[in-house]
C-alpha cells in the first residue's frame, strides 16, 4: 500500500483509502501510507464505539490526529433524543470536526444512477461533501447548520403571525 500510494502521489492531490472498520490487518494496510486520517462514523453508540477504537488504532501507528466526519445525521431523531448529537459524538471521541452529513434520500438516488452525490446543487448531502472537500484543502468554512424541523406549535406561531401581520392585527 505504501509503494502504490507512493506512485499515485506524483500524479494525484488526494489519495483516499476506505477501511473497513474493525478488521485490524485491512485497517494497517490502509493506514500504513496515511498523511491525515478521516474518521467516519455514524451517531449511533456501536458506530461511535467502533470510532474510538479506531481512533486509537490511528495513534498508536502514530498517523493522528484524526479528523472526524459524522455521517448520516437525522436531526429530528437528535431532536427526540433517539441519536446522539454531534457535541454528544464529539464528547466521546475528543478529535476535531471536520463535517457532519445528514440523512439524505438522493444520496440512495444519486448511488442507483451511478451520479456523484455532490452533482445536485439541492442535496443537502452533496453540499456537506463538497464544504469537507474545502476543508481538506484549507478553507474556512462553516458547519452545516442542521435545521430543527418544524413542529405543531412552530406552524401554528408562523401562521398566527403571518394572518396578524395580513389583517393589522385582530
């Protein structure tokens, strides 16, 4: 793996290797020729688990810090408290952030046409793709703000002040 990334880095900027998590020999062999290592879990505790051991994994071959992408955030089941929150993950493993990703169904989509996710300027997805790509080059950019979704009492409130604002008041 060291060689043939040693050949690539003369015609390639970026080089990235998938690990499969929790197969020790698979994870030396994609770690061995590593500059930075991305970590990516999902907020989920034997996803996070499995992070933190390969987090430590990553220090002892000494290719850390690692950075951390979390991946496929459902922000109505942080809401709800059934998913960890990114602070909550990011309490746990203790290594920077480097993007968060949320659920996204063209994802699943853009996979069975055989089109990058990143192509599709509405996909929220896509763009969390692109802004850690911007990252990794050096941009500072900010975190995807995940949208709190809109309940009952949130409708109602828009609604009440969209026909007080119409009629003047009552």
């Amino acid at each position: 793996m060291v060689r043939l990334a040693d050949e690539l880095r003369g015609e390639c900027d970026y080089i990235l290797i998938d690990s499969p998590a929790g197969i020790e020999r698979g994870f030396r062999n994609a770690v061995a020729p590593a500059d930075h290592v991305l970590v990516v879990t999902n907020p989920e505790v034997s996803s996070v688990r499995d992070a933190d051991r390969i987090i430590g994994m990553v220090e002892a071959e000494e290719k850390g810090p690692a950075s951390l992408i979390i991946n496929r955030v459902k922000q109505e089941l942080v809401q709800r408290g059934e998913m960890l929150s990114a602070d909550d993950v990011l309490d746990i493993l203790a290594i920077d952030l480097i993007g968060i990703v949320p659920e996204d169904p063209s994802v699943l989509i853009a996979s069975n046409r055989g089109t990058p996710t990143v192509m599709d300027g509405r996909s929220k997805a896509g763009q969390a793709f692109r802004d850690i790509a911007r990252r990794l080059m050096g941009e500072q950019v900010p975190l995807l703000i995940m949208e709190e979704p809109e309940g009952a009492f949130q409708r109602f409130v828009r609604r009440f002040r969209a026909t007080v604002s119409v009629n003047g008041g009552y």
